[in-house]
C-alpha cells in the first residue's frame, strides 16, 4: 500500500512538473522574454538576426519618439504543429492630451515563427512585420 501511494504521489509531482516546465518554455513565454529583453536593452544573449532585433526596438522607438505612454504587449499563439509555432505580438500605446483625454491611439503587431529546439526550448526563426506601428482611426 505504501509503494502504491509512493508511486502515485510521484507520478503526480511528474506530472505537475511537466506542465509548468511546458508553460514556462512555451512559444508565447519566449517571445515575451525577447520583447521584453529588446525593451530594457539587454541584448547579449539573443540568439536572433539583427533584422529581427531591430524591428522589434522599431516599436518601443516610435513610442519615444511620439511621446506615446508605454507601450502595452499582449502576446498570443495563433498556431502550432508538431516542432514549429506562430506567435502574434500585438503593441498598443495611448496619446494622452494636457486634459488628460484620449487623443490618439496607436498600435501594430508582430508575427513571430518560433521552432522548437528541445522539450524546454524554442529559437525564434523569423519574425514578420503584419501591422506597421502607427495611429489608429477612431
């Protein structure tokens, strides 16, 4: 009886395991730790083209450079199979006026095509412009 509570508690512990070192390595976690590297300027250890890099710093740089609140990430996956996946990246920024009203809204996106590289590892392949930063229409 014991050994079968011992075997089943470990099974449990593996299991549970085994999902959060799959959310934790997920597409969607990837891409937000390199948005998010790319952010802050800690640039040292991406393993990406400089294309890609500097696409990204593209949308925090039209942000400055409009004066734009910081900008808001929201990350997706939009598909997936077998050792590859796609990750949509969309940005948003609100222009804010003295009285404190929306003046403007300003968004764009990204798609990030991501292969998996081992059980907890993904490489971001490519990453592709959908939607040019710029002022949405209101």
């Amino acid at each position: 009886m014991k050994k079968l509570l011992l075997f089943i508690c470990i099974s449990i512990l593996l299991i549970v395991g085994c999902v959060i070192l799959r959310n934790i390595a997920s597409p969607e976690s990837t891409v937000k730790s390199v948005i998010e590297k790319v952010r802050s300027g800690d640039l040292q250890n991406l393993q990406m083209k400089q294309n890609d890099i500097r696409l990204i710093w593209s949308y925090f740089e039209f942000a400055d450079l409009n004066h734009l609140a910081p900008l808001e990430v929201q990350v997706r996956k939009v598909a997936e199979n077998n050792d590859d996946a796609q990750v949509m990246a969309t940005f948003q920024a609100i222009d804010y006026g003295e009285d404190n009203k929306i003046r403007g809204v300003y968004g764009g996106s990204l798609t990030f095509t991501l292969h998996k590289t081992s059980f907890a590892s993904w490489d971001i392949v490519e990453v592709d412009e959908k939607e040019k930063m710029r002022k949405k229409d209101t």
